[in-house]
C-alpha cells in the first residue's frame, strides 16, 4: 500500500526527517487530532527494529527501551491500544509491567508525579517514547533522557501545547541544539479528517488561548478576557424553559463575596442560571439558611461547594442538605463552562445575580504567569458556577461509562 494513503503528507515529511536523518530528541506538538500519536507510535516501533539491530552488533541479548506516559492508563489508551488496533499487537507483561516487543525489553515509566522516578532507575536504555510529554514531570523526564545513554539511544515525545514558559517549550522546543529538533502540527494538517468535521471542531472552540492551542498548535499564554465567547445579546434570556432537574454550586467566601447558585438543565442539554445569591461578610448560618430555601424551591438538589471549607461542607451535611465537594481542576472546568458559552448551550436568566454581570467581563488570566491560572478576582458566581457545572458534568460521565459496563456485561452474560 502507498505511503501517502497511511499518512498525511505532513506525516510523511516528519517521518522522512525521522527515518533518514540523524538526532537524539524528537518532539512533535501542536492542535489535538492533528495526527502527532500517530507518527510517534509508528516510531516507537521503528526504533524498537533499529534498537534490535544495534543491540546484535553489540552482542547484546536484552536491548532496553522506555516507554513513558503520565499513568499506566495512558500509555495504555494512547499507545499500546492504537498498536493492537494497526497491528494487531497485544504485550505479554512480566511482573513488572514490561514486555518484550521486536526483541526489546520496553520497560514502561510513569511520569506523572516524581514517584515515577524510581521506575527510571538503574538500567541503561537504548531510546525512549514519552507520550504526552507537557504533563510529565520535569524532574523524571530529565531522568529518562539521562537513561539513554545506549549506543545510538534517542528518544522521541510528543505534546499537545501549553504556557510558552513550560520547561519543555523552553528547554527542548527553544534549544538550539542541532540533534534536539522538533515538529509543530496545526489541526487543518490531519487531511484524513472531513472538512465538516474539521470545521465542527473549530466552531465550538472557546476563543482565546484554547483555540491557539488545539487548533492552532500554538505555544500561547493564556491571557484577557477568560470568557471571551460571552455574548449578552445571546446569552442572557428572560424566559426559562422548562427544566428536566435541578443543581448548585457553592463559593464560600467572608471577606470576599460568597456565593450559591442554582443551575437548571432542560430537555435538550441546555443549562440555566436560573437562580442564586452572593454576599459578603456572612456566617455559615446564614448560608444554611439560604441552602435551605432554595432547597424549598428547587428540591432536595446536590450543592457542589468549594472543598477548601471543609467545616462549611461538614455543617451541610449536618443540617441535612446533599453538599458534595466540587472539581477542582480550574482549568479544565474553566474549558468547559467557556465550551458551554460557545456551543450555545449555557445561559443566563437576567437579571439573576447581579455580581454575575460585573464578574463576567472582568474575570481574566493572570498575567505574565508560567502556567495558566485566572487572576483571583472577580471570580465569586463564576467559580460556584464551575463548582456546579464542571463537577456534575463528571459525575454524568462517570454515571454513564457505569450504565454501559452493566449493558455490556449484561449481554456478554
């Protein structure tokens, strides 16, 4: 079969510097779908057959490879399920958790957290494969790099992109070492996926650093308006539909405001702000007072709130109203929320909290920060909302991949 009918011609281009040219680092990143675990998995599996060949020249009867990802899921997901998928691969795993594959022990390193350190120890390795290599951490992706120190070892990664001042755009990307190269990929590079779809994926990406990022391929700084999509004009309605149920989102606050605000979801998916309050300088009575009445108006809804007041979670439960702790990861619940705004699907009941309206518009990343965080201002509604949102949005999913292992064993059986 031709080459070209395999790989995108940007694949191609990559491939053929990899396959024909000589490094020791190889990084590809940029837009997600854009076909860059293709490449690297394709190599990962070249290199195994130059590895088995440069360790028989050597005389060497157990050449060994590494193959890194954040977790064992990971790698699992991202790796070694596509290679079963394209070649019908399945590992046998020794009690480690390593596997021998083209004659090369592929000795698996999670990177994740620095405990990952000690699977990278004590053995010289003739290349590494580090999947999704922004989310690793520095200190073990240093380690492996240290591990390569086999004859012809090199070592390929690849990453969706982050914050410009992340130690792998810094060190790796920005390096001007001639065997330390690098590819970037745009998602308009993946020629295998429909224009329809293409333009789907674009139509419902948050503007701002989020589009830069999974479209773009760009190493942006996350930066302005976080909501930048917010459009009042669509966003804001007077009238509700009817809703399917009922939740709430919890941001405690005394100095700063406090808020509690009730979110309504109708038939098609759609969600609501339809009800809520924020306050300053209030006691935890007070706010069980006021959990208590939207209770007597909306049902006995869960309240997702800010675990960082444990005691105000503890006194909920203890007065009998369903508190659960919230999501914490801001980012990804700030993705979402500014997804919801963009697809259309999130919207405002006005006039409904008015702290909401003066949040909105000013709630911003930080500035000239090394990672991405929002400016811990203006963010009171806004984060009860992403305590809210972000947090049954998992717990939906969670319940659904449920219901489906129960269908599928119920048919199994």
């Amino acid at each position: 079969m031709e080459l070209s009918k395999l790989y995108t011609r940007k694949q191609l281009q990559v491939l053929d510097y990899i396959w024909n040219n000589d490094w020791f680092i190889c990084g590809l990143h940029g837009a997600k779908r854009a076909g860059k675990t293709v490449v690297n998995n394709d190599t990962f599996v070249t290199e195994l057959y130059r590895v088995r060949k440069i360790a028989d020249d050597l005389k060497i009867d157990e050449p060994i490879y590494i193959l890194a990802g954040t977790s064992s899921t990971s790698i699992q997901n991202n790796v070694l399920q596509e290679l079963y998928n394209k070649y019908g691969f399945e590992p046998k795993y020794d009690k480690h958790g390593s596997f021998t594959f083209c004659g090369v022990k592929v000795v698996q390193v999670y990177t994740g957290s620095i405990s990952g350190l000690k699977r990278a120890r004590g053995f010289t390795s003739f290349g590494a494969y580090v999947n999704e290599a922004s989310l690793a951490n520095e200190t073990v992706f240093k380690e492996i790099i240290s591990r390569c120190s086999g004859e012809g070892a090199r070592i390929v990664w690849d990453s969706n992109p982050d914050n410009p001042n992340h130690w792998l755009k810094t060190d790796y990307i920005d390096s001007d070492d001639d065997m330390i190269i690098d590819f970037s990929f745009k998602l308009d590079d993946n020629t295998f996926l429909s224009k329809r779809y293409i333009e789907s994926i674009k139509s419902a990406t948050p503007s701002g650093k989020f589009y830069d990022r999974d479209i773009l391929g760009k190493w942006t700084v996350a930066e302005g308006a976080i909501y930048s999509d917010y459009d009042k004009n669509v966003h804001e309605v007077e009238e509700l539909p009817k809703m399917t149920r009922f939740f709430a989102g919890v941001d405690w606050g005394y100095d700063h405001y406090g808020s509690i605000v009730i979110i309504g979801e109708d038939n098609n998916g759609n969600y609501y702000l339809v009800d809520g309050i924020a306050e300053q300088y209030k006691e935890i009575d007070w706010w069980v007072t006021r959990a208590k009445e939207f209770i007597q108006i909306y049902g006995n809804v869960t309240f997702w709130a800010d675990s960082a007041r444990p005691e105000h979670v503890a006194r909920f439960k203890r007065e009998r109203i369903k508190a659960r702790n919230g999501r914490k990861e801001v980012v990804a619940g700030i993705e979402y929320i500014a997804k919801s705004f963009k697809d259309k699907r999130l919207f405002i009941k006005r006039g409904c909290i008015p702290r909401f309206f003066d949040e909105i518009y000013q709630y911003k990343w930080k500035p000239n920060s090394t990672k991405d965080e929002p400016q811990k201002e203006y963010d009171d509604v806004l984060d009860a909302i992403r305590y809210a949102l972000y947090s049954q949005h998992k717990e939906d999913s969670i319940s659904k991949t449920n219901n489906f292992n129960v269908l599928y064993q119920g048919l199994k059986n």
